[in-house]
C-alpha cells in the first residue's frame, strides 16, 4: 500500500514537472507539489526503514525510495532559492547509475507483470534521471524533450500504478 501511495505522488510531481518544464507552471509554484512528493516520498521511506517490521528488503526499498524524494526536494530548493540545477544535474546521474543496475537486477529475477513492469521502470526511470543530469550539466536545449518525456513517464511509471496499487488491482 505504502508503494502506491509514494507512486501516485511521484506521477503527479512528474507530470507538474514536465508541465513546469514545458513553461506551463511557474518557478515559484512548482515548489508546492515538489516538496509534498518529497515530504511523501521521505515519509514512506522512514517508514518502511525504521518502522515495525523493517527488515533488509524494506531498508532496501527505502534507500531507492530516497534517490526520489531528494530528487523531488532539491528540485523545490533550487526553485526557491535560484540555483542552477548543476548540483542536482550530477545528483540525478548518480540516480540514474543506480537504477540502471537495480532495473536489469529486477528483470533477471522478475516473476509475473509486476516483477516485469518493475524491472522496465527502473530501466525508464534510470534513462529519465540520465536525460536530467545531461539537461542540466551540459545540454539545456534538452529541455522540451525531457518535458515531454517526465509527462509520459509520470503517467505510465508512477500515477496510473500508483492509482491501481491503491485500489488493489495490481501487485
């Protein structure tokens, strides 16, 4: 349950994002919806790596809950604060070399639609994460297609499983 509702936050900051991006939304508001997808997402986190019950597998999942909802927070600050983004360029590489790794990891032992979907999310979300640190650090005119791509994958990766997570009809 604890996944669907950190999924459902992480498509609707996506899709704002790619709105944000897109010159739809304006510096000053798009921090609201970062920082309560990155309050949720840390939250969850917390949750799952220090409540009852914690074991490896949910400090696991925590820690790549984590590479989100700081995402999602320094995204907020920068905004707030008029940054650059040069830090948070080479933060998401360091999330895209993470979840490349856990996506082909999560593919070799994948059982049914889920563990497949999984697998190619982190495969999508590592080449999303790349297509950030390249816009940030070096490749600006990146910025209409990484609009384009953090809505669809806001919709296809997170919101609409997020959603069926919490209604109970997948996983």
């Amino acid at each position: 349950m604890h996944e669907g509702l950190s999924l459902l936050y992480v498509g609707a900051v996506l899709v704002l994002n790619g709105l944000w991006l897109s010159g739809r939304i304006e510096d000053r508001e798009i921090q609201v919806i970062n920082f309560f997808a990155g309050g949720v997402s840390l939250a969850v986190a917390a949750y799952a790596a220090f409540g009852p019950g914690a074991d490896a597998a949910s400090v696991r999942t925590a820690a790549m809950t984590l590479l989100f909802a700081f995402t999602y927070l320094w995204v907020a600050i920068n905004r707030r604060n008029g940054s650059s983004g040069h830090g948070l360029g080479y933060f998401c590489l360091f999330v895209a070399l993470t979840a490349l790794p856990t996506g082909l990891l999560r593919l070799a032992v994948a059982e049914g639609i889920w563990g497949w979907w999984s697998g190619a999310n982190w495969l999508a979300w590592a080449a999303l994460w790349f297509g950030f640190y390249l816009m940030l650090c070096y490749r600006p005119r990146l910025q209409p297609l990484m609009a384009r791509a953090s809505l669809a994958q806001g919709l296809v990766t997170a919101w609409v499983p997020g959603y069926l997570l919490l209604q109970g009809l997948l996983g």
